[in-house]
C-alpha cells in the first residue's frame, strides 16, 4: 500500500507541475472573472480548467479515488471525507491574486485516507517552488528539506494572516480587533501573502512562526497541513484544540505556546463546517 502512495504522490507532483504550466500561460492572457459568494470570492475559468486537469488526469490513473475540489463543491457536490482514498484539491489558492497578478499563487494536492493526510503538494507557480510531504517522512521544497523556525519567543516572532472573504461589519471589526491585539505583544510584524497554502508553507519553512485564519476550506490547508507537521510545527484550531481540517479554522505554527500566545488575541467569527449540509449561498463564505 505504501508504494501505491507513492505512485500517488508522484502523480500528484508531476499534475501540479502541468497545472502550473496553465497558470501561467492563463496569467498572460485577459482572465474571465466571475463571483461566487460574494464580491470579493472570486473564481475564474482557469480555476475551472486546471481542477478538470487534475481530476481527469487522476480518475484515469486512480479510478477508483475519490475527491474534494472547490471548483466541484462551489458547483453543488458535497464536502464529504469518507476513509475512502481521498484527493483534496485547490486547483488556485489565491484566485483574488492571480486576477491581479500578485505574484502568490498556488496549486494544492492533498491526499486524506481513513480521514488522515498521507501526502500533501503545495506548487507556488510563479516562484516555481514545489513543496511536498509525505507522512512520517519530511517536507520539502524542491527536494531541500524544511524546519520551522526554533524561534520560542512571540515577540521576535513574525505572524501571517488572511482578512477572508467575510466582509459583514462585526466580522471586519473582530479582524482588525485582532490585529491591534496581536501588534501590540509586540511581534515583528504581521504579513498576508493571499493563498492559505503558500502562508503554511511559509511557517514550514521558517520564514513566519504562525499564522492563522478563519473561513478557510479544506482544499485551502489539507496539503499544507502535512507541510507544516512534518516540518516539525504544530495545528490547531482557534479554541487551542486539535486541528481539524473541516472545521475551516488553522493555526499552524512553529511551537504550540507561540501558537497558543496567538490564539489568546484572536476575535474570530466560527464560520460553518465544511462538511455541514448545505444552507444556501453563505455556506462558503
């Protein structure tokens, strides 16, 4: 069995590569820019092609796997993870910095059996930065190891955040609410690069001790999750509690107590699960 997770993974980087190569050749071109829950939740045609890249290429080669992709549950299909071999997809994180050309853009593979991450690929297109994990066996990026940051103390500590795509008044004043807090420890600066995944990554690879966010899905972290534990970090929700990837809340930092110090300071609304039953078009905001 863990050789065909190999052969997975493998796959997986190789399709990640190839929808890299789409994004970029999209970049240059006008992009078709369409809304989905709200002004700020973008989604485009290239979002649409490079997860039916994805899919397609490994339904030929895994038929009998299942998936979670954005684009598909943005079109009605469930937010399920079952213990069957599931691929956890966001074909663009960071749809709002692709439309702009911000230069953080990236394609996320994870792969979940029996609800567990066995392998994540986080490919930073534009950077051409391929980040990989495979359980119990380290991170990655282009094949040189990754280490958090052994930095212990909050206040020599750099922090990355998202504002989300949630833009109700009393949301917006627990964001900033939670700034004020957290730059007044002091740290040595908050940071946003627009894609959860690339955040995450960036706490692996020792460039940030933490970040956190609420309102993300879980084709935002499943890869990066892997990332981060295997660098060596720790997960966990904004209660202090263990990390759970449906749950649409991470903390993901070097040390649980830089993580804990953080999640003293953070005001943030509980968005809905992401495997609850559907409500309407708030769902996925």
């Amino acid at each position: 069995m863990a050789d065909l997770w190999q052969s997975a993974m493998d796959h997986a980087v190789g399709v990640a590569r190839k929808a890299g190569e789409m994004v970029q050749v999209a970049l240059q071109d006008e992009c078709s820019v369409m809304l989905k829950s709200t002004l700020v939740d973008l989604v485009t045609k290239t979002d649409q092609q490079v997860e039916g890249l994805i899919i397609q290429s490994v339904k030929a080669k895994f038929p009998t796997h299942r998936f979670i992709g954005e684009e598909s549950v943005a079109a009605g299909e469930a937010c399920v993870l079952t213990d069957s071999p599931t691929w956890i997809i966001d074909p663009i994180d960071g749809t709002t910095n692709f439309v702009h050309r911000f230069p953080f853009v990236a394609v996320s593979i994870g792969f979940a059996v029996n609800k567990q991450v066995e392998f994540g690929v986080v490919y930073s297109c534009l950077e051409d930065k391929m980040f990989t994990a495979r359980r119990g066996q380290g991170a990655f990026c282009n094949g040189e190891p990754l280490q958090v940051s052994p930095q212990e103390d909050i206040k020599q500590s750099m922090v990355v955040m998202e504002f989300g795509s949630n833009r109700d008044p009393e949301n917006v004043d627990k964001i900033f609410n939670t700034i004020r807090k957290i730059l007044h420890i002091p740290v040595h600066g908050i940071r946003s690069a627009g894609t959860a995944a690339i955040n995450m990554c960036l706490v692996a690879s020792g460039c940030a001790e933490v970040y956190y966010e609420s309102g993300i899905h879980v084709w935002d972290v499943a890869a990066a999750s892997l990332i981060v534990t295997e660098a060596g970090g720790v997960l966990l929700d904004l209660d202090g509690g263990d990390f759970d990837m449906m749950s649409r809340t991470v903390v993901a930092a070097n040390k649980r107590n830089i993580a804990n110090e953080i999640i003293r300071e953070i005001d943030a609304y509980r968005p809905q699960r992401d495997d609850a039953p559907p409500t309407g078009p708030s769902q996925n905001v």
